[in-house]
C-alpha cells in the first residue's frame, strides 16, 4: 500500500520556528555574545553615535548598545513567560473549575471572576508592582495575578459549553473525581483556545514587563532588560534615535513571534492533561435487594424552574427492575422518559428539584446514603448509554483511555490490567481491540455506540439505562445493537431499563413495558401482550400508529391526535382525557389511580378499553 503524502507545513510555521528559534539562542548565548562590550565601560566611546564598531552607538558609560540588547534577551523573556504561566494556569484552574463543582461553588467562583474583571489589568499590574516592590520579582507577581482575570473568563466560557455535554455527563456516571473530570473531560476540550490565548498573551506581558521597567517598576540596576535600555535611550531620542530603537526593535521582534506562534499552534491537536491514580476504596456491597430487585423506584417526582413558573415533568412514577429482566419505557416525546432516567442516574440540572418516597439501587437505599457513597453507588452499579454516542464519548480521547479510566479509578486496576479488559470488552460488542487506538470520530455511527456498551459493561453494573440507544441508527445496527444487549442480559444478569419511541420494538424486544404519558406511568404490562392486550387508550393509540405493511396505502396512517397538556397548568383530572375518544365527564375531574387489571397488569384509567374493542383511533382536542 503506498504511504500517504507528508503533510507539508505552512510558511507561516517555518517562519515562525526560525523566530522562535532565533530568540532562544539568543536568551541562552546572549550574554556571552554581548560580552565585555554589553558591562565594561568605555570612558572613551561615551553616547557615541552609530558606527561600525557600534552598530547602534553606546550609552552614557560608552558601552555597546547593541551588545546590552543581545545580553538582556534572557532578562526580558523568562520573567514575561513566568509571570504569563502562572496567571494562565491560576486563571485556566480557576474558570475551567465552574464545569465540575456544585452549585453554590460554581456561583461564588463565577461572581469573584467578574468582581476581579472590573479592574483594569494594566492598573492592577502597576498598583501591585508598587505594593510588592520594585524589582523583577514584584513585576512578575503583579502581572501574574493582573492576568488570572482574563484567563479565568476565558477557561470559564470554554467550560460552559463543555459542562452539559453528554461525555461529561457519562464520566460523571462512572462516578470519577472532580480532579480527573477537569483534567480529562474538561481541560483537553478547552485547551487550544486557551493555548492560543496563552502564546499571545506572552508577547502582550512582555510588552507589559518592559513598560514596567521603563517606568522604574521592573529590573533594577545593575541588572537590565530591554525596557530599562529604552528608558535609557529615550533621552537622546531626538539626537539618536537607534540607541532607542534598538531595544524597541527586540521587544517589538519577541512579540511579534509570541503572536506568530499562537497563530499556528492554534491549529494543532490539544494534548490530554496528565491523570494521577488515587488508591481506589473498597468497593460498596453490590448485588439485588433481598426482595431480588435491581432497581425499586417508588412516587418519583421531578420539579423544574422555568421563567414562566415551575414544571413538573415528572409526577410519581414508580417502577421496578429485577436481575436479567428488560423493561421499556415508552412514551411521546416530553412524556418524561428521560428525565425519569435521569433522575434516577442523579444527573439532573443542579436547579431540579428530585423527591421520591423510595429509590433503591441493588439493595442500597440512597436516603440512607451520603452524596458521596451515592456517587460512588451509582458509579459501580449503573450505566448508561446515551441516545448521540458521539456526543458522549469524548471527542479528545482515545477509546482505550475512555474504556479503562472507570476501572482504574474505582477498582485500583493496573494500567496492564484495565487495557486488557478493555480488549476483552470490545470483543465483547464485535469489535476489534485495534480499536483502541482511535478517537470517536474514526468510527462509524454503529461502531461508537458499541463503545458505549463497552464502557458500561467495564464497571460490570447491575442495572443498564439505554436512552434510545437505537434512535440515529439504521434497522439493520439498530438489530445489531438490541441483539447485543439482549446477549449482555443473558451472559451478565444485568437489569437493562430501555428508552424507546419505537412501541414495536418494544414489544419485540423487551420483557415488559411501561408507557409514560405526561409526566406518569399509565400502563404497565407484558411484552407479548402489548400488541393486543393494551387496555389504555393512549398505549392502543400508540400501538395502532405502528405503520402496518399490509394496510391499504390510499388510508392515511393512524395518528394520536392532539398534543399533550400544558406543562405549566396540567389538567386536574385525567392528562389523556382531552385526546380519548372513550372520556367520560369523570376523566376530567379527577385523575384515576393505577389499578392491577391482573398478574403484571395495572393501567391509570376510569374506563379501560376491553381487549375485544375495536380501534381506539384518538381524536384532536
């Protein structure tokens, strides 16, 4: 196979490696080019004028002006480039923490960032250099805590948008520390802007530096640096201007390839942050509860502020899940599937307001838990699949990274240890181990969300929550992937909760199936008998919407007509009322309780259609 072409560099990057290049010879030969002539005087060559011994004269002690320049190269650029790394990383740490603490953190940090933005940088880099003392190192400092404001909101706008993606979200699931989600999922997100900013800020400080010092604020004799040297020349500017312009001609030089560099590093890949292991504790009891369920949800409720009022999408939902069993939830969209599911998954906004009367999690109760074993619970006990797993999986690591990072956070495994079982995993869903290797976006549609299965199946969970796993798919990986998670149902024991729209896979798919409509459970039944077994109104609607292809084409397909209730002023009697076409006048005044009809049977209906009915086409309100 011939090898593909060498990708050629631009110009613009030659050009800018040689100033890069040319300024750290300089900071590192400098002083010994300069020599004698940059620090003996030189009583007989005193404010000489250009010549070819001095190419840009001398000073007031005769020395070589040109030679001071090439010595004060190092002097100029290790304090700038100090003082810029420590403002970049005070303020990166300090703005990219907004996308990983809680609430309350997340408010205090975001308003002392905007009381520091109110100062001018500039100012407070002057103000400080006075309080700190004149010298280099006051001028450092100063300009390092002038510069933590920009940074922090620059690091905090960048984090905003990596804070409600959904690869956040998952390795939250997975249960992993707030200092591995800021130095894997957040930093390596944000981190070529920030590198951008970093490289021009560079030269922008150094300007800064050099201003200092020429205001008597920075070095101090006898030491110097080009802002001293030009303080120094600016007396006899009007005279000779190139003892002046020298200095000025460096600063302006080492700027411009600060600026240069930003521009072509921009373009590079941002490198992963480095991630430290912590001693993983014991792992929590995992198991079923001794009434052999995985999963017990009891009166769920879900409350959210909007600024038309308060939403409830979600109004006592209960539901149970026991070892090998696959449950669907069904339902409209804004029915409340996935919120119910996050909910459960303790992943909602940090506005939301969650009550539940009980929610177990193979055995363990989390009111008797403290937030921290929760996560920790959550972490090794669920998993989820999300519904766009190229949103989930995050875009600047690899698979293996992605796979093995749950494992050697909660387990303690070796680096050796997890990759094998990662391999292991990935065989598992029918893919290659060479696949470890890659980044999601060198995988297909299929292939990504195979990984996802994968990365759940690393923690070995009791319970799998697939939030339309199948939903962006074609038919033909959309079988794939259900066959897949049956085989892990089968081979594992584990609980699977399944998020769908599609009402037939459901019932082909699943063993039992709860239909949510308006924020509640109204029907909960057997697989097998969803198809003609259904005794809600909605759910019959539901299932006869299923395009038939048998049917006459010249009908229009069945619909549920209407639209579901307003969210904000819920009906006070039966939500599906105003779209039945059975309702009576007591479906609106109260909303019925659910009711078992018999054995894995119960529905929310005054009026349950019989089974022998005829269609129960809904109609518009």
């Amino acid at each position: 196979m011939p090898r593909p072409p060498a990708r050629r560099r631009s110009p613009l990057a030659w050009v800018t490696a040689t100033m890069l290049a040319s300024l750290i010879v300089l900071a590192l030969v400098g002083p010994l080019v300069g020599g004698a002539a940059a620090e003996l005087p030189d009583l007989a060559a005193v404010l000489q004028g250009p010549s070819p011994a001095h190419p840009f004269g001398t000073d007031n002690l005769g020395r070589d002006v040109l030679s001071r320049v090439l010595a004060a190269t190092r002097a100029s650029l290790v304090p700038a480039l100090t003082a810029v790394l420590l403002g970049a990383g005070a303020g990166v740490l300090l703005g990219a923490s907004t996308a990983v603490v809680g609430p309350r953190a997340r408010r205090l940090l975001a308003g002392l960032i905007n009381l520091l933005l109110a100062f001018p940088a500039l100012l407070v880099a002057m103000f400080l250099a006075v309080v700190f003392g004149a010298g280099a190192a006051g001028a450092v400092l100063a300009l390092a805590v002038a510069g933590v404001p920009g940074f922090a909101r620059l690091a905090q706008t960048l984090a905003a948008g990596v804070a409600g993606t959904d690869h956040l979200a998952a390795a939250r699931v997975l249960g992993l520390r707030r200092h591995r989600l800021l130095w894997r999922h957040v930093l390596p997100n944000i981190a070529e802007p920030l590198l951008l900013s970093t490289t021009t800020a560079a030269g922008t400080a150094l300007v800064a530096l050099s201003g200092l010092s020429f205001l008597g604020l920075g070095v101090q004799p006898p030491g110097y640096d080009w802002g001293q040297l030009l303080n120094q020349g600016l007396d006899r500017i009007y005279a000779e201007p190139l003892p002046a312009l020298a200095p000025g001609l460096a600063v302006l030089y080492a700027a411009l390839t600060f600026q240069l560099l930003g521009e072509v590093l921009a373009g590079g890949v941002a490198r992963r942050g480095p991630a430290t292991r912590t001693p993983a504790p014991p792992p929590l009891p995992c198991g079923p509860a001794e009434d052999g369920l995985v999963l017990q949800v009891e009166d769920l409720h879900v409350e959210l502020p909007t600024p038309d009022g308060v939403v409830r999408p979600v109004r006592g939902v209960s539901l149970a899940l026991r070892p090998g069993e696959i449950v669907a939830l069904v339902g409209e969209s804004g029915s409340g599937k996935s919120l119910t599911a996050l909910a459960i998954a303790d992943l909602l906004p940090a506005d939301a307001q969650v009550s539940r009367r009980t929610l177990r999690l193979l055995g363990a109760d989390f009111g008797a838990m403290t937030p921290k074993e929760r996560d920790r619970h959550l972490a090794t006990g669920l998993a989820m699949v999300f519904q766009n797993p190229a949103s989930a999986l995050n875009p600047s690591l690899r698979v293996a990274t992605q796979l093995t990072e749950t494992v050697r956070a909660h387990r303690g495994a070796r680096r050796a240890q997890a990759a094998w079982e990662a391999a292991d995993a990935l065989r598992r869903v029918g893919l290659p181990p060479a696949l470890l290797s890659s980044r999601p976006h060198q995988l297909s549609g299929g292939q990504r969300q195979r990984v996802m299965i994968a990365s759940a199946l690393m923690v070995r969970p009791g319970l799998i929550i697939a939030d339309e796993p199948t939903t962006a798919l074609d038919v033909t990986v959309q079988r794939q992937i259900t066959g897949l998670l049956s085989g892990i149902r089968r081979d594992t024991s584990a609980a699977i909760l399944f998020i769908t729209h599609d009402v037939a896979l459901a019932g082909e798919f699943c063993d039992r199936v709860l239909v949510m409509y308006a924020g509640t459970v109204v029907e909960t039944l057997p697989a097998d008998r969803l198809a003609d077994g259904a005794r809600h109104p909605y759910t019959r609607a539901l299932v006869e919407s299923v395009p038939d292809l048998g049917a006459d084409r010249d009908r229009p397909l069945p619909t549920v007509g209407g639209a579901p209730p307003d969210p904000l002023a819920p009906p006070p009697g039966c939500p599906f009322e105003p779209r039945c076409p059975h309702r009576r006048a007591h479906c609106a005044e109260q909303a019925p309780p659910m009711e078992g009809l018999d054995a894995g049977h119960r529905v929310a209906c005054w009026y349950p259609v019989p089974v022998a009915a005829g269609p129960a086409t809904a109609v518009a309100s």
